[in-house]
C-alpha cells in the first residue's frame, strides 16, 4: 500500500508483508490516528487493534498496511 491510501478509523486492515499460514491473526481494525506533534504522527502510524487476542492498541507504519 502507498502512503496516498486513505485509511480511517473503523477500516479493517491487514499487513501484507507479514502474512503467514496464520493470515487471520494479521487483520485488524484501526481505533486510532496519531495525534498531530507526536512521534507517530509523524512517522504516519496508526492505532490498530489486532485480531491476535493480544488486548493492546500497535500503532503500526501505514505503509505496512492495507484495507481489506
């Protein structure tokens, strides 16, 4: 995915790159956009609750990402 992909909160995601045998365990849902002065606002990361059961928010690279 390029960086001109337009990802809100509420989009389901997955990354690609990391994608296994396990595909399901790689989609998320984004709850979070970086806020504005921050490190990952402004390295373009956002908040993505995996659906590995890990419980925790991963601000994640949105290069790395893709809408399902």
């Amino acid at each position: 995915m390029t960086s001109s992909k337009h990802i809100d909160i509420g989009d389901l995601v997955w990354m690609p790159r990391h994608a296994d045998d396990q595909t399901i365990d790689m989609i998320g849902v984004v709850v979070e956009k970086a806020k504005p002065g921050t490190w990952d606002a402004n390295h373009r990361r956002i908040g993505v609750f995996w659906a590995d059961g890990s419980g925790i928010v991963d601000f994640e690279p949105i290069e790395w990402l893709e809408k399902v």
